[in-house]
C-alpha cells in the first residue's frame, strides 16, 4: 500500500475512535457526603453545587476552559435577620471544574425576578442589576446568564456545550431532529444571543410544557434542571447519551486526503513556526505563542478534501470565536526548504485572511449602524495539510485554551456530516458576540506583564544565576524553556516554578556540550512555544589547574564547555532569529577571569576570554538583523562554583573570613544570585544596548573590563 494512503488511513481511523468514549455518569454518593462535609462552613446547596459542578466541567465533552454555567437556589438571612431567597451562579473568571464556593456570587433572586415584568433589559443594565443585589460587593460577577437561571423555577441548574448536543444542535433542521431524539421531555429555544431576551424566551419555552427536563439551546448548548443537585446532573448526562446514541446510529463519512506528499513534523513545524511568530509580530509589534497540539485527527482533517470548506462554516457555539476567531486559516506549505519563498507563501495567505476579516468587519458595522473599533485581524487557528493544528496567542494559556476548542470543533464538524450538515451562526451573529462587551471581558483587560510574550532559553537553570534568572523572567510573564543537566534537580524546580507563576514553562535535560543534544533541545523549544527571543546561556564551571602543567584533555573539556557551548547555543538561537526576522537577544555568562585571571584558573580564565570575544563578533555580525548580543559579568556570587575548598582558599589568602570575602568589593555588600539575574534580565530587555559587558560585582576595578 502507499505509505501516504496509509498514514491517511490510520488518521481517519483515529478521528473515529474519538467518539467512541461515551458519555458516563460520575455521580458517586461517597464523593457528594464528603463534598457536604468539605463544604460544611458554606451549606448543604453549595457543598452540591460545588460538586456536580466539578463533574460537569471535569469533561471536555461539556465544557471547555470557563464555558457552561450552573446554579442553586437556596435562602439565607441577611444582616438584619430577614430570610431572603438567594440564586447561587457560577461567576465570571471560574471555571466549572475548579469551581470553590467563591466562585457562586450569590444575587438576591426576588429581585432578579421581577426584572421579567420588563419589556427590555440592556446588557449593561443586567450587569448592574446583578451586581446590585449581590450579597457580597466583593463578589465576582454573575454569569452572563444569570437571569435565565433565575427565571425558571427549579433548585438546581446545569448549563453545558457539550460536544453530541452542538452537533445536533447546529443542523439546519436541528429542532425536528430534537423533538425526534428527546419526544416532549426537552423544549426547544431558538438562537438568540446570551442575556435579557433569551433568559425570556427560555422561561416562556418551559412553561408551555412544565414537564420538560432541560432545554436545548439552537446553535448554543443544553440545559437540565431538577429538585435537587443528583437529579439535574442526572439529566444532563441523559440527554447527551441519547444524542451521541443518535449519531452513533449513522454511518461514518471518510475524509477524503488531498493529493500531496506528507512530510513529517519535524520537517514541517521548524520551519513554519518561527515564520508565523515573526509575521504575527511584525503585525502587532508584540510577542506571541506558537503551540502544536499533536493530534493524529487534527492532522487528518488538515490534510484533507473537505477541511477547505468545512473548517470555513464558522465556530460550533458563538462564545468560541474570541478564542478562535470566525474559521482557522488554511496552510498547504509549498516551499518548506526555502525560508524566503515560505515566508512569502505564509505572509500572502495571512494577508488575504486578513481582508477577509476587514471586510467582515467593515460589512458588519454598516450592515448593523454601529460603531466599534476593529480587534486584530489575525486569526489564532492555523489549520496545516500535512502537519494539523497550530494555535497562536499571546500567552500559553490562550494557544492551549484556542487548541483545546478546535480539537473538539473537528470532532463536532465531522459527526455533523455523519448526520447532515454543519450549519452553526452565520458571520453576522458571531461578529454580535465577536463584538459583544460581556464577552470582551472575558478575556480580561490587566495591563500585560513586561515579558509577556517572550520566550526565553536558559542553560543552567537548576540552580544559581540560571535559576533565579529563569524566576525573574517568570515573574515578569515570559515563556521558560530551561535546559539543565541535573535532571532531579532541574525536574523539582521547574514543578515549584509551575506552582509558583502562571506561564508556560517547558524543560529538556541538555548536555550543552554535546552539539546533538543542543539541536534537539531547540527542536523541541519550536513544538513547545514556536521559537525564541532571549538567550540566556549560562552554565559553565571553574575547572582549574596551572596552565603550563594542565592536560590538554582537561584544557578542551573546559574549552568544550566554557567556550564552544555557548557558540553552540547562539547559532542555533540565531538560525531561529532570522526566520523570525525580529531581531532577538543573546546573552552569556562572562566572568572576572576573563578580564582578571586568578592563580591556577587558566583553563577557565581562556574560554571565557573566548566568551567576550564571542560576545561582540555576534554583536558585529548580526546587529543588522536587529539581534543584540551582550555578556553579564558577576563576582564572588554563592554557586556551586564556589566549592568549600575553593572558598576557604580565596577567603584565607586575603585574611578574610568567608563572608568577608563575599562582601569584599568597593560597595562593601554581598552579591546575590537574584542580583545578577537582574542584570540579565533589565539588559535582555534594553533594546538599545549591544556588545556590552555588565558588570554586577559591587565593585571591583582590577576587574572591569578595559
């Protein structure tokens, strides 16, 4: 068999099984008792809430990264002693699967109930009513679907996206399909956008039949309801069973792969990524994220006949398109070992999605009377024939979240076809929930951190100046890739650093001398994040002897590792930064030896030398290109170069005990690691400084460079 058509195969074989995980019921009567009792200071109904609402949002067949919403109405007595009748809403920010007690804002529901008797309700006229009557001003904000919740009568609510009920619900005949699924045990509600008039419509839906158990919402989700939390969840994960056993009663459609030759990723994703971060900068004049979500399915629908039309219909709920824009857009690269042609090839399919979406836009705003100022035209989902999905954003969190929605968007594409058609919101609804404020502000409005964006390489980053550098970046927002050869160690700080701050940060144990390993490393910093934009290249050791009696094998290992791992490093930190053409940042560990050899430090003294020459030929050679190179020169800092012998050596040779010794400069102070990991960082960051040495020693003329 042709080896294509049967990797093509086996992908559409993959996209099956996908579905064929069915829905489960995890209701556990052991794990609610003690989520009642975990909960036992908040009360019986949240304790509840709290639980079906983690089981619910555990799935990403329900829900994805902060969709769905859930509710419990219970009553509570106020300051002055009234019981009053409260509704229980997951609020803004929580997502269903973390879901605490803190996030259900209680609102009071008499009030919220009155608000029916109104014949219209601006969005930012909810809001305020919402948070009103909050019980607690601090409170996140409601749901932006508050108001349906409190509109129909019953204790607990479960509202959910999943994947079987899109797929339905996004037929062009979806309502006759829902009555023949559910008979007359769920009503039906047509699209309309979240807020005032759908909590309405809703409401009115229910109380022609009573006896329904949920709702379906067109081109939107689901909703059960029930006496109690068990029985809510219970329908819930009913009515999803019975629509994947609707569609699992039709036959699978087999993508068809399109006529071209697979190459494999690893020939494709180097050479794609750095172009597409670069391009995207250049359009924005900020740093963004690259993520590949390998995904033999993902990779099938790319590569075939259909996903040029079918990945064009639009998005499978309408809240997805701020992750995802409206349609990914569509690469078939041509000139993969051509950097110059590929760019070419790249920026020309990005500028006609790019007036695509101007159009849109401009079509839209004339079309409707209103004003809004464009967000960016770039789209976030890059569909690649022969390599799958690629994610873009400015953060890891965003590329994750967006490949996380359209890895299920395949799924529910593809079964849509098994049953019909894939027929969602047409562009005029999306760009109203594109567009819509209460959605905006999902994606929060905090002034980005100063790195954000920024992807940063670090050797030596277990422990010393590599570690507290890597801190430092971390806590300003930038991606980490840390490279170390301590595996153990290099492992147990990366998890505290995960724990610590809320950025991407990517680990591989790297043998900086060993030139194999260095490509490797950066082979997968391309799959982890797309590229780079800093280079810290730290490691090194003091490895000692007289220099006219040391070995030559000696002499070469420190030359190995002092020395030639460093060019290693920058030149294939430079091979990425010209594909990006966005300049980038070199930055290497110098040392007082290279400008003030010790006694006996000749073998590491020689290297580094090398370094600071190394240092400024890349700062001669490719400051054209916008890539600044500079060295940071540190002293007498507490590493793990500082061996007990070594130090109790330097201390008694100048009569100082060893604290002494460490305070001994013209500022009479101890330099700290975190001391020189500032220089690293505020002299990555200074975009006007090139072939510079910075020194952070406290003070040592005999040292500084001359």
């Amino acid at each position: 068999m042709n080896p294509t058509l049967a990797t093509a195969i086996f992908f559409v074989f993959v996209l099956n099984l996908r579905w064929e995980k069915r829905m489960q019921n995890r209701w556990n009567k052991s794990k609610s008792k003690a989520a009642i009792e975990q909960y036992k200071d908040a009360s019986k109904d949240i304790a509840l809430r709290v639980y079906t609402s983690r089981l619910i949002g555990a799935d990403p067949s329900l829900v994805l990264h902060g969709g769905g919403n859930t509710s419990v109405k219970s009553v509570t007595t106020n300051a002055v002693g009234e019981e009053i009748n409260v509704l229980y809403v997951k609020g803004s920010g929580w997502d269903l699967d973390t879901l605490e007690p803190a996030g259900l804002p209680g609102v009071q529901l008499d009030h919220l109930i009155k608000l029916r008797n109104l014949d219209c309700l601006s969005d930012e006229d909810m809001v305020n009513e919402q948070r009103t009557h909050l019980l607690d001003a601090t409170s996140p904000n409601p749901s932006v679907e508050t108001l349906l919740h409190a509109f129909l009568p019953h204790k607990f609510i479960d509202h959910s996206h999943a994947d079987s009920i899109l797929v339905i619900a996004n037929q062009p005949n979806a309502k006759s399909l829902c009555e023949n699924i559910y008979g007359e045990t769920m009503g039906i509600v047509p699209y309309i956008m979240p807020g005032f008039d759908l909590a309405k419509a809703a409401a009115e839906v229910y109380e022609t039949n009573p006896n329904v158990k949920g709702l379906v919402l067109i081109n939107h989700g689901l909703f059960t309801f029930g006496d109690t939390a068990k029985e809510s969840y219970d329908r819930h994960i009913e009515a999803v069973q019975q629509a994947e056993n609707f569609i699992a009663s039709h036959d699978e459609k087999k993508l068809s792969p399109i006529n071209a030759k697979f190459t494999s990723d690893e020939e494709v994703l180097p050479s794609i990524a750095p172009c597409l971060r670069g391009l995207f900068s250049q359009e924005t004049g900020q740093n963004w994220l690259i993520h590949y979500r390998e995904d033999p399915a993902a990779r099938a629908f790319a590569s075939s006949q259909e996903c040029d039309d079918w990945s064009q219909i639009g998005t499978a709920t309408p809240d997805h398109v701020i992750r995802t824009k409206q349609k990914p857009l569509l690469l078939n690269p041509k000139h993969l070992n051509d950097s110059e042609k590929l760019r070419k090839e790249i920026s020309s399919a990005l500028e006609k999605y790019k007036n695509n979406y101007h159009k849109y836009f401009k079509t839209n705003i004339q079309s409707k009377g209103v004003d809004k100022k464009e967000l960016d035209p770039l789209p976030r989902i890059v569909l690649v024939a022969g390599l799958g999905l690629v994610t873009i954003g400015k953060s890891v969190k965003e590329t994750k979240i967006a490949a996380d929605i359209y890895q299920h968007t395949i799924g529910i594409i593809k079964k849509s076809f098994n049953i019909g058609q894939f027929s969602p919101l047409k562009h005029d609804d999306l760009f109203d929930m594109e567009y819509w404020s209460l959605e905006q502000a999902k994606l929060g409005k905090n002034k980005p951190a100063t790195a954000q964006g920024k992807i940063v390489y670090i050797t030596g980053a277990a422990s010393g100046i590599g570690l507290a550098t890597a801190k430092l970046f971390a806590e300003n927002g930038a991606s980490l890739f840390l490279v170390d050869l301590d595996k153990e160690t290099l492992i147990r700080e990366v998890e505290k650093l995960r724990k610590q701050f809320k950025t991407g940060i990517a680990f591989h144990v790297v043998d900086v001398t060993a030139e194999k390993e260095v490509k490797k490393s950066f082979e997968n910093l391309i799959k982890t994040f797309g590229g780079i934009d800093i280079l810290i290249s730290n490691a090194g050791n003091a490895i000692r002897g007289k220099i006219g009696e040391v070995d030559s094998a000696t002499l070469r290992k420190s030359f190995d590792l002092n020395f030639f791992s460093h060019q290693t490093l920058a030149s294939q930190a430079v091979q990425l930064f010209q594909k990006q053409k966005t300049g980038g940042v070199l930055m290497f560990n110098a040392s007082k030896a290279a400008f003030n050899p010790g006694k006996d430090f000749g073998p590491y003294a020689l290297p580094k030398a090398g370094v600071i020459a190394l240092m400024k030929q890349y700062a001669i050679d490719y400051g054209k290109d916008g890539i600044r190179s500079n060295a940071v020169n540190a002293d007498r800092i507490r590493t793990k170069l500082f061996t007990k012998e070594v130090l109790a050596e330097r201390s008694t040779a100048r009569g100082l005990t060893p604290d002494e010794y460490f305070k001994s400069n013209l500022l009479e102070t101890e330099v700290f690691d975190t001391d020189v990991a500032k220089g690293f960082f505020d002299t990555a960051l200074a975009e006007k400084t090139t072939g510079s040495v910075v020194i952070v020693d406290g003070g040592n003329i005999a040292a500084s460079p001359r």
